[in-house]
C-alpha cells in the first residue's frame, strides 16, 4: 500500500525521502502547536495572579514556584521549551522530601528513579554519572534526602537557564499586561 504524495511517484509516505522530510519540519510545526497551547494557558488556566504576584516572580525562582499560578505558568512555558521534565522532577522531590512510610518512601523513591534519573527513561533530566551514580547506590535504603543533590542540581539549572528566559518570554510580559489590565478595570470599578 503505497500513497503517492507531491504528484510523484518516488515520495510515497513509505518512502525514505519522505521521513527525512517529516523528521525535518516535525520541530517546528509542534512549536508552532505549543506556542498556540501558551497563548490559551494565558487565557484559560493562568487567570488568577494579580500584578503584584507576577512581579514578585521575577525577584526568585524559589517566589515563582511557591506560588501555584506560578508553578503552572512556567510549567506551560517549559513545555513550549521541551524542558519540563526539570520542574517535574523538581516537584516530585518536594513531594518525595514528606513521605513519612518506609514502604511508600521505596517505591515511590522507584518510581522517581525510573522516570527521571535512569539512563533513557521517559523523562531523563541532564545529571553527571556521579550524581546519577550516587542517587542509583542509594535506592538500596532510600530515605527523603536520597534526592537532595540532584534536586539542587536541577534548580540550579533551572534557576540559571529557564527561569531567566521565562522572566524574559513574550509569555511572561503577555501574562504580566493582562495582570495589569485587570488590575486597572478592578481599580475603576471600585472609583465608580
């Protein structure tokens, strides 16, 4: 079964050339579709933050993700950047650190192993085979700091690299002028 695309008959979606061409355009046609997911994440699910919150985001990384509207717009915004699994990872280790069952600690400390921290798992974040050597000797009797340094890797990263350029981000600034505008309708109704 052989589909004949372009009018020729050597460009068939079987065809070596045509992967070659959808490997090629693949990145920037999901950026395009991410970039469209940003735009309603500022319209749908980033409604709540006022003027005041946003600006305090850009004192810290650490404001910025212990505020929940936070924590969802860069979470959008990382995923317009194909990086959030840093933040998740992040996350799952702030939850992982009040784990209080030994049994739940164990396989939920798997769990983190396996989606983040293993060599091609789903969702590997960028660590040195020391840390991520360290972190594998410590799963045989995992407590809540067996994470530790790599979480501080990753905010490290994050706080460095990402967090910059979403302070940065046409995002941000479209996040921050509709805060505004709220802000200023809020302030008039109150006048009137």
């Amino acid at each position: 079964m052989d589909f004949v695309l372009f009018g020729d008959d050597t460009t068939s979606v079987f065809s070596p050339r045509y992967k070659r061409m959808m490997h090629k355009t693949w990145k920037p046609r999901i950026h395009i579709h991410l970039q469209s997911q940003a735009q309603k994440a500022i319209q749908k699910k980033v409604k709540g933050p006022a003027a005041a919150d946003l600006d305090l985001w850009t004192k810290s990384l650490l404001y910025l993700l212990s505020d929940q509207n936070g924590q969802m717009a860069f979470k959008t915004f990382l995923k317009s950047e194909f990086c959030e699994e840093n933040l998740e990872f992040w996350l799952a280790c702030e939850e992982f650190k009040c784990t209080k069952s030994k049994d739940i600690l164990t396989s939920t400390a798997i769990g983190i192993y396996e989606q983040f921290i293993r060599t091609d798992s789903p969702k590997q974040i960028n660590l040195d085979f020391h840390t991520r050597e360290r972190i594998t000797q410590s799963l045989q009797h995992p407590t809540t700091s067996c994470f530790v340094v790599a979480q501080r890797k990753i905010y490290h990263l994050m706080e460095n690299d990402a967090y910059p350029r979403f302070i940065q981000s046409d995002f941000y600034k479209e996040l921050h002028a509709a805060a505004s505008k709220g802000a200023k309708k809020n302030h008039r109704r109150v006048l009137h």
